[in-house]
C-alpha cells in the first residue's frame, strides 16, 4: 500500500511539472482542469484490470498483431476485423466505462509500443520512438501541446502515462482530451 501511494506520488509531481512546462498554450482555466484530470487518470497507470490485460498481452500478442505493420495498418479501415479486435476487446470494453465526455481518445501500447486496446483507430500501428510512448515507458508522465489530432478531428491535448506493474512499466496510455470540453 505505501508503495502503490509513492508511486502515486511520484506521478503527480511530474504531471504538475509537464503541466507546468507545457502549459503555456492553455488558458489559466484549462490548465485547472487539465490538472485534475491528470490526478484522475493517474489511477489508471496501476489499475488492476488495464496491468493485467497489458501484462498478458505482452507475455501472449494478439493474433491479429502478428506481422503488422504501419503500412498494413494505414490500409485497413474502422470495420476491418484487425481494427475490430483491439476496439472491442475487453480492455477497450472497460475503457468506455472509464472515459467521461472530456475523453476524445484513449489507446494502450504494450511495452513493444504496438497497440493492445483503444476506442476507436489510431493513425499509428506503433508509437514506439515517440515520447507519448517512450516517456511513460520511462516511468514519467508526458504530455503533449494542444493540436488537432488526425484521428479524432478534434483540438485536443494528449496525456501519455505508464502502465505500472509493481512499479515498473509494461506499456503506455495514452488519453486524448478534447479542450473544447474542458
């Protein structure tokens, strides 16, 4: 328990320090909100359901990840049966209970940085070399600039967390909020 609070805590002082650092594009109210809902989506990095299904999903990818690649991937649509996999698994199932109106997207990467769940396709197979991934693979928070996500369509801010197996990483998440809903 007191592990589970530090690591906690140390989460928290970093997300206040990106928040800081990356702020400079929000207004003083966004910030606020941004912050609180990085307080609430850092019990995700050390949810028992979202360890599990990452930590299994590393030991045992997913049929429909053999040989993917992000040129296979930019060619198969939402209703493609390899896409249909990851957005209705049951992580994917779990995430939709999660997320509020704020949330406009949500995708996990095992520790390889290929994807295991998300609510709807991604623009990339793999964010492995990108700091969404790569950072909370480190063990830290990142948190990208306000821009208009390609997926989405909407102005939105991402927040990349690690996924947290006794305190040491095995994937990211990656949630996407719409500012136009803070």
């Amino acid at each position: 328990m007191k592990r589970s609070y530090f690591i906690t805590a140390c989460i928290m002082i970093c997300l206040m320090v990106s928040v800081a650092a990356y702020g400079e594009e929000l207004t003083t109210a966004q910030k606020a909100k941004v912050e609180a809902k990085i307080k609430h989506f850092s019990s995700w990095s050390t949810d028992k359901t979202i360890v599990d299904f990452v930590r299994n999903a590393n030991a045992n990818p997913p049929a429909e990840s053999k040989g993917m690649t992000q040129e296979k991937w930019t060619n198969l649509n939402m209703l493609s049966p390899e896409v249909k996999a990851f957005s209705k698994n049951d992580l994917a199932n779990y995430l939709r209970k999660l997320k509020d109106d704020t949330v406009s997207e949500v995708f996990v990467s095992g520790s390889d940085g290929t994807k295991v769940a998300f609510l709807s396709k991604t623009t990339n197979w793999s964010h492995k070399g990108k700091p969404k991934h790569d950072v909370p693979m480190s063990g830290k928070t990142w948190i990208g600039k306000p821009e208009l996500d390609d997926s989405t369509g909407v102005q939105q801010l991402q927040i990349g967390l690690p996924i947290l197996d006794n305190g040491k990483p095995i994937g990211s998440i990656v949630v996407g909020l719409n500012l136009s809903k803070l």
